[in-house]
C-alpha cells in the first residue's frame, strides 16, 4: 500500500485553499493513464479510485463543482478531482 500512497502524493498536483468552490487538481482518469503510461501502480481505474478512498486523509477528492465526494455518491461515468493535501486530514 505505501508504493500506491507514495505514488499518488507524487502525482497530484498540492490543494490551494484560495480556489475554494472550483475543480483543481488531476483528474482520477488522467492520474490512471499516467499510471498506465508511466509504469505505475494501478491496473485499473477502480483500484485507483478504491486507495484514494482508502487514504482519502492525504487527498481532497472534489467533484467538479469543487465540493467534497464520497464514493457512494458517485454514479456511472462521475469525475472525481484529487489534489494533494499539506498534510493528512484527521476525521
């Protein structure tokens, strides 16, 4: 699990407080063809989806109206927006 965390926060672009209320960050459909393309971790995109969930404390996953996702409340064909959070989220 560590090379996937690893991976991810090297990948997705930091958090900006200031852009509250926007998309921003990396896509999880981007951020799963650099993984194909770069020789990442992740098979599929499901997998991706299911350990930025896992490890959400380190990742703010928006949807494109910038407002926080569960993965319940995503359907078919949903985007999900990640950036890098400063430093883990304590729930």
């Amino acid at each position: 699990m560590a090379d996937y965390l690893g991976w991810l926060r090297q990948q997705a672009p930091p958090f900006e407080w200031n852009l509250k209320g926007e998309p921003q960050g990396i896509t999880t459909s981007l951020l799963f063809e650099q993984s194909v393309s770069l020789a990442g971790p992740f098979e599929s995109l499901e997998s991706l989806v299911q350990i930025l969930f896992e490890h959400r404390q380190w990742f703010h996953l928006t949807n494109e109206e910038g407002r926080q996702v569960e993965l319940t409340d995503l359907g078919p064909g949903d985007e999900i927006w990640v950036s890098a959070r400063q430093a883990p989220w304590a729930s």
